[in-house]
C-alpha cells in the first residue's frame, strides 16, 4: 500500500502542478530516502530541469525531464508526495522537498522509510532502466485473457495465483488488496496453485481485477487510519467503503453470509471467502 490506483490518483494530482515546470532547488534530510545514488548526484540531475511529464507504470511514478534522465518515485508503504507552499509547516517524517519555479514545492514523506526517490536514465521507450523487468502495467497495457492466463502459468508448478498476481514481473500495479477483491469477485481461492488456473477463469480474473482497478482510481484510492495513504492534497481515498473482503476478516461475506477468512499467502495477510472461492 499504495498500489496501482493510489499511485494513479497521485499522478494525476501532479500533472497539472508539475508539467512544465522548472526545478529551482533540491534538499534531502534522510539517507533512506533518495540511497540509490549520493545525494549530490540526485541534486544536481534535478536541479534546473524543466518537469515535462508525469506517468506512472506499476506502482512507480515517472516524472519526466528534459533530459534523459526521469524522476522515479517509489511510495511502497507509507509515502506520500505533497505539493505545498514553502510557508506550509514541514509535516514530520518530511524527507524531501524539490522546490519550483513558481514558489511551490513537492515534499515527499515516509514515516516508515520503505519508499524512495531516485533519478534514472531512460531508455528508447522513455521506460527509466531500474524499470525494465516490469511486467505490463495493470491498467493502461493492453492484454488479452489468453495472454493473462500463461502469465499467470509462467512455468509456475507450487506458487499459487495469489503469488503470481503479487509478481511486479509478471503484471505492474497489483498488490495485497487489490488481488484479494479480484480473486474474490472472480470466485477463485488464493490458494489455488496457479498451474491449476484454467483459461476461463484466469478471464475472470483479469476481468475482475480491471474493473475493479479503475473503480478505485474513481474512487481515489483506498485509504485506512493505520495506513500512510493520501493524494497529494492529504485527502484520504474513498474505496475502502466498497472493499468486499478485504480487512473485513471476521465480518459477512456480502455474497453468501459465511465469515470471511484471514490466512497468510505468499507471505502477505489475506482476506476470503471459503464458501464464494473455489
């Protein structure tokens, strides 16, 4: 958290603030937050360049540049990109601030450190390099059922679906949430092992899940009071009020009545329904 839909809502915060654009200073106060290059480098591959785009593949942002160089932002758990005023208070857990030409700015905050920033080259495709081993991205690439259901397969002989949806190789964007709500609007228990998964029901999946992606991107995203989610104004998502299963262990299941069920597949806490989920 976030996954695709928050990062979207977020993207398309920042089109219009970002987009042309011009970068007049960068500061940088925690290590964890910008680790895959020396802060200097971050700082100057930022500094003076015009911001020309913003898109997201996956769960990542791609602030574009005019250069060859883009802006990648990874929020994992609980970052969060602002926009601000330099004459807002500094929000704790603040790590860096990009300031613009206009007098505003683009803070990035992680109480929990997992999330990151960084400056990539790009290559022909304007995909930044680190990026390269993505699948396609969940939403915006087209995929055919066909080609869903031997991804899914992928060789894959003891992994569940589950795993597989989790797999950022194998399709960009999906993470806990999302893939408990797909796999239980498509009927399908998330401990099936995912060579077990026939064509029509790897359909149902890619169906569901689509449908259920871009709901929450309507929505805003999925937000929770223990959890670091919020566009970049600091509003909270409204979809959690629509989640069939998730974070609902214990509650009824909206279909059958039977209590949903919390187990833990691929090393991730998850919610479903023994009864709907074949």
């Amino acid at each position: 958290m976030p996954e695709l839909p928050e990062v979207e809502t977020v993207r398309r915060d920042l089109v219009p603030f970002l987009t042309g654009r011009t970068v007049h200073a960068v500061s940088v106060s925690r290590d964890r937050a910008v680790r895959r290059q020396p802060h200097p480098d971050f700082i100057a591959a930022l500094r003076g360049r015009r911001l020309t785009d913003v898109r997201r593949h996956g769960k990542f942002l791609i602030v574009d540049l005019d250069s060859d160089d883009a802006l990648v932002v990874h929020l994992r758990m609980s970052g969060q990109l602002r926009v601000a005023s330099p004459r807002d208070d500094l929000a704790k857990h603040t790590h860096v601030v990009i300031d613009l030409d206009n007098e505003s700015q683009l803070r990035f905050l992680d109480p929990r450190t997992f999330g990151e920033m960084f400056v990539d080259e790009v290559d022909a495709g304007r995909r930044p390099l680190a990026l390269r081993g993505l699948g396609p991205d969940a939403v915006n690439d087209k995929l055919s059922a066909s080609a869903f259901h031997q991804m899914i397969l992928g060789g894959r002989t003891t992994s569940t679906v589950k795993a597989a949806l989790l797999d950022q190789t194998t399709l960009a964007g999906v993470g806990n949430l999302y893939a408990d709500e797909a796999l239980f609007a498509a009927g399908v228990h998330p401990k099936r092992l995912a060579a077990s998964i026939m064509g029509a029901e790897a359909a149902a999946i890619l169906k569901a899940l689509r449908r259920i992606l871009l709901a929450a991107i309507k929505a805003r995203g999925s937000s929770f009071p223990d959890e670091g989610y919020v566009d970049a104004y600091g509003k909270p998502g409204g979809f959690a009020l629509r989640h069939q299963v998730y974070g609902r262990a214990g509650q009824a299941c909206p279909r059958c009545g039977n209590a949903i069920e919390k187990t833990v597949v691929a090393q991730r806490g998850t919610h479903f329904c023994r009864r709907c989920q074949a």
